[in-house]
C-alpha cells in the first residue's frame, strides 16, 4: 500500500458532513499499521456515505426547484407549447405543471440510496484504485456508469405515481388540450414521466459531482472511527 492511496483517500473524505476532527491518541508502542481492509473499508464507507448525502439534499423539498442547476424547466420539445399558452394568458397552468415535474424529481431522489449503497457494496479494490486515480470526478463517472440503468427503473414508478399526486398528469392533460386547440399547430404529447426521469437523475449525478468535487478540497470532515484511524495514522504503509 502507498502514500498515494491514502491522499487520494483524502479527497473522498469530504463526501461527509462537516464534522471536527479529534486525532485517535497515540501509543508508546508508535501506530498499529493499517491492513488493506481497513483502507477498504474506510474509502468505501466514505464514499457510501457521500452517495447518500446526495441523495438525501435531492430529496429535499425545493431541492430542484429553487436551484437553478437542478431545475426541470418546461419540456424542451414543448417550449413552444407553454410560450403559446403564456400569449394567451394561461401563465398559471404552465406554472403549477412546471412546479409538479420538480416535486416528483424531489420525491423519487431518495430511491438512489439502497442502489448507491448495493454499488459500494460490489466496488474491488481495482474499482478504489481507478477513483483514486482518476479526475476529480472519477467517482461520479463510475456510479453513472454502474448504477444508471437501475437508478432509471427505480425512479419512473416512483415519478409517474408522483406526477399524477401533484397532478402534473392533468395539468399536462389540459395544456395539451389547450394547446391542441390553438389553429395551425403541430399537436404534441411527449412522455412527461420519462422526461422528468431524466432530469431527475442528471441533478441527482449534479449533486454527487459537487459533493466529489469538494472532497479533493477539504480534509475536514472525519465521522467516524475508521477514518479517524486511517487519518490519524503516521506510521509507514
């Protein structure tokens, strides 16, 4: 084991909740040295940690909808629906249908939690290795690449239930119609649910990228006692 592991373990670290740091006391005898395992262990406990906090901040109400790096806007392909209905003074409609696409996002964010965690759990030392080693951003790369597909089916259930209980349905239903009405337009119906699927997980993959992304900054954040171990360790690897 090297040094560069252990400072690449660093930057995962910060996927915690800021919380100071005590050093482990020392001993006369100088630190046990650290296994693998426990290097293991530790990366893979903070990186389960950081998933989760990504998906619980997404989770959030108004977690998409107030942040502008998340927000699902009115689908693109019908823009022009909802720039015609605002010429005709139907600006609520297209309000409250907007509001409903974000809320089911926030209420199927937390679905990511046990599919981040399963993918932890299958993660090799290669896998560890690779994040390491890799931009800043490798872990968020490697979760999009493991984890999208089952992300996907566990969100589109959970997002066309939710549509329909903030009655994203019908208000699409009746933008349609309205919209339909208009002369000389082209009708259009695209799949709200597998729109707001989508969306939904590229603010999920936005937040895990932030979160990763400050871990390369801050070292400070140090939860529990297998990184308190692995941190305050000074002896040779």
């Amino acid at each position: 084991m090297n040094k560069i592991l252990i400072s690449g373990f660093l930057f995962l670290s910060l996927l915690f909740s800021a919380c100071e740091y005590i050093p482990l006391p020392g001993t006369t005898d100088g630190p046990r040295p650290l296994t693998d395992g426990e290097i293991l262990s530790g990366l893979k406990e903070a990186i389960n940690v950081g998933t989760k906090k990504a998906a619980e901040k997404a989770n959030m109400t108004d977690a998409f909808f107030k942040n502008q790096l998340l927000f699902i806007a009115f689908p693109p392909e019908a823009q022009k629906v909802a720039d015609q209905l605002r010429k005709i003074g139907a600006n609520q409609i297209v309000d409250d249908f907007t509001l409903a696409l974000n809320r089911a996002a926030e209420n199927a964010a937390i679905k990511a939690t046990p599919i981040f965690a399963d993918a932890v759990r299958k993660m090799s030392w290669e896998d560890v290795r690779k994040i390491l080693k890799g931009p800043e951003n490798s872990a968020t790369l490697y979760f999009k690449q493991t984890t999208y597909q089952s992300l996907y089916q566990a969100f589109y259930p959970v997002i066309k239930e939710s549509l329909g209980q903030v009655n994203a349905t019908q208000y699409w239903g009746d933008i349609t119609t309205l919209y339909n009405q208009i002369p000389l337009v082209k009708p259009v119906n695209p799949d709200i649910a597998q729109y707001t699927t989508t969306k939904a997980l590229d603010g999920l993959f936005i937040l895990l990228a932030k979160e990763e992304a400050s871990i390369r900054k801050d070292p400070a954040a140090r939860v529990t006692d297998i990184l308190k171990r692995v941190f305050g360790y000074t002896g040779d690897i």
